[in-house]
C-alpha cells in the first residue's frame, strides 16, 4: 500500500490554454508573468526583490512545466540543468475557470454542465430572491447587492453595516453569492446560519457556492476578514478520488477549504487553517499522521485570495518563494511508496486586467522515492492527476481520466 498527497496551489497557472480566448484570457501567464515583472525589478516589496528565486520548485520541473505549457522563455531560462521531479501541464475541459470545477476535475469529476451567474447590473441578485432571504431569514434588508472585490465591499460598506446590521450580499465573475458580516457584532453563527438558508435558495439556480466572508474591526480602516471563512457548495455529481479512496478503506484527509469544496462529501478528516503558513504546517502534521491507503489532499489559498485576486504581484511573488523554501519540509515527509502531487486549480494572473480568475493550463509537478524524473506531457485533462493518484493508491480506474503513472515507474 502507499501514500499520496495532493496539493493544490490556488491560482498557480501556467498559461497556454487552448481555450482562453473564449473566457477573454488569451495570453494569461499567471507564473510566467510574475517571472518577467520579477525579471524586470517590478515584483520588489519588503519581502522579496530581484528575479524569482524558487530553486526547490525548479528541481522538481516547475519551470520545465511553464515552457511546456505555454512556451515561456523567461520560465525556460529558469530551467536547471537537472531535476528530480516528473513534470507537465494539464489542460481543464470543465466549462468554468473556477474553484469548484477545478477541484472537481482534478479528482476526476468534470464539470461539464454550465454553473449559473448572478449579471452586472444593480442589484445582481433578484428581488425575488432578496425577499425569499429576508423572509427565511427574518432579516429587514441587505446591502450591496452587486458584483465587487470582497475588501472593497467591506471597506465601502462595513460602517454602513455595523450601523444597520444588514449584511452585505454580494458576487463576483464565478458562481458564487457571497455574505460578508462583523464576525461579533453580527455573530458568526448567526453568518453561517444566513449562509445555510441562502445555499437552500439558490439551488435550482445552480450556484456553485455561498460563501461566508466574516471580517473584524470597527471603521474602514480596521477591517480585516478574518480566518473563518465557511464554502457551501453543492455536491460534485458523482464520486470523486476522495469518495473512491473512502470507499477502498483509506482516509481522506482534507486540509484548508478541501472539505469546504467537496461538500464534505468523501472526507474523512477536516483540518482546518488560515493562511499558507498554517495550511503548510498543518500538511505536515497531516502526512505524519496518515496510513498506507490515505491521501492528504491540501489548498494553498493565499496564491488567489491575497495575491491574485488583488493583482499584487510582489505579494505573489513571495508567496511563491516562501512556499518554495517550505517545500522542502514537505519533500522530507516521504517515505518509500509516497507520492507527492503539486498542482493548481486555474489561473489568477496578477498582471491581468480585472480581478477575476483566468482560464490558463496547471503545473503536474510531483515527487516520489523510486519514481523517475521525467516528463509526462501536456494531459488533456485535469481528471489525469486524480486518475494517477488512483492509481498508485490501487482503487480502481475511472473513465474520466487516464493514469500517467505508467510512466513514472517504468523509467525509474
């Protein structure tokens, strides 16, 4: 029996889908854009300064990864000479460049069917969904009721709701309704209350999420979202790597909003943390504590809430290279018979024009003791790396990917 953890970067594109100009991202890079910004001493905070410097990333193929996907040359002249990993690029085929369509595809689930939206305009959200809320509810009113950034929301109305108590509905280019309310003043079980009856509401509209946004402070210059978070999703529509793994007798093992995204469906364990930091330190407890048969699926969030999302690309950049000098740690964990799967579930260009996701191909970069370093191509899929990870856990084939770890073990 074996090991397999998966990690997902949030947001950690690597340009090159086939499909971009279709979501309005032809040329989207997120990586290989912060590899030039970097390159071009425009990526200096108090963090970081100079080209992007990743060297346990690019030992495993990162870089390798970049050019193979989108022909980057900046990623090309980061190449080692050397690496120990196997690397490629996956392209998504869901029709959506959101959280829940790539989590979903990469566990081999694609979404193929078409998420419902909330539109520009003002209000986006119906009236008559409005007051379907306010009646579940027993709330008077909201506020926003519109597409924004959820820090700029907060700080246009958080005064405006610690004087009302009306919470703040609002959305974004994904499928989602998002409520943001004082953590105390508004009570955070009272939030995830109001979440629960919105998520009964917009089923039939096929809303991915609702997200519960609480933040802290008293003005707008205090505000600050803080780390309980909560994701309601809608179940995937059929079984998934977690479900399968469960279903074989091993454990899954979600860390940061896995458990969120999947409904809670096929998780066995829910370790919850804020901030990459705390997801890092608490893959690490979680490796330690699986068994033969166990995945430890991990999100990376802070890439796309705090980065991507914001178009900050030094933060980006640093991130980046934090997350590099962690990964080592990760990599130490191993044990004969381990997999490690580092992968994203879209893009989040920081140099991209909105704030929005961008539709762009994902990194496969892994590691295993015994396993060759060698590429596996661009894959057609996502659903490719749950189908590996099924694979070396020995549950079974599915018909929605196809298994490349054929070709890790027979060249090592």
């Amino acid at each position: 029996m074996a090991r397999a953890i998966l990690v997902v970067l949030d947001s950690v594109g690597i340009g090159g889908a086939a499909d971009a100009a279709s979501f309005g991202d032809e040329g989207a890079n997120t990586v290989g854009h912060i590899i030039d910004r970097a390159a071009a001493g425009e990526a200096e905070n108090d963090d970081r300064s100079g080209p992007l410097d990743c060297p346990n990333l690019a030992r495993l193929g990162l870089f390798h990864a970049v050019e193979l996907a989108s022909g980057h040359a900046g990623a090309a002249a980061l190449k080692p000479a050397r690496v120990d990993g196997f690397w490629g690029a996956a392209q998504e085929v869901s029709h959506g460049k959101d959280t829940p369509s790539g989590h979903w595809e990469i566990a081999g689930v694609p979404v193929l069917f078409d998420w419902g939206y909330f539109p520009h305009e003002v209000p986006a959200f119906p009236q008559s969904l409005l007051e379907a809320i306010y009646a579940e509810a027993g709330i008077e009113g909201s506020l926003g009721n519109r597409h924004a950034s959820g820090t700029e929301i907060i700080a246009d109305l958080g005064e405006e709701h610690l004087r009302t108590g009306l919470p703040i509905f609002y959305t974004s280019a994904d499928s989602v309704f998002q409520i943001a309310a004082h953590e105390t003043r508004f009570g955070l079980d009272r939030l995830y209350a109001l979440c629960e009856t919105v998520r009964t509401l917009v089923d039939d509209m096929n809303i991915g999420r609702v997200i519960a946004r609480p933040f802290v402070g008293e003005n707008a210059a205090s505000f600050e979202r803080t780390g309980n978070r909560r994701d309601y999703s809608v179940l995937p529509p059929a079984p998934t790597l977690l479900d399968r793994t469960v279903a074989a007798g091993g454990r899954v093992i979600a860390v940061g909003k896995i458990g969120d995204i999947f409904a809670h469906q096929g998780v066995s364990e829910v370790r919850k943390a804020s901030g990459n930091a705390a997801i890092g330190e608490t893959t690490l407890k979680a490796v330690d504590d699986a068994g033969d048969g166990d995945l430890v699926f991990a999100n990376f969030v802070d890439f796309d809430m705090l980065y991507g999302h914001r178009r900050n690309v030094a933060g980006y950049a640093a991130a980046l290279e934090a997350f590099d000098r962690y990964l080592p740690q990760l990599t130490g964990k191993l044990r004969d018979g381990d997999l490690l799967l580092i992968t994203a579930d879209h893009g989040c260009d920081p140099t991209w024009s909105g704030t929005d996701h961008t539709r762009e191909r994902v990194p496969i970069v892994g590691f295993g003791p015994g396993l060759a370093a060698t590429g596996v191509g661009i894959r057609p899929t996502f659903a490719d790396i749950g189908e590996t990870l099924a694979d070396h856990l020995g549950i079974g084939a599915d018909d929605d990917g196809t298994s490349f770890l054929g070709e890790l073990t027979d060249r090592a």
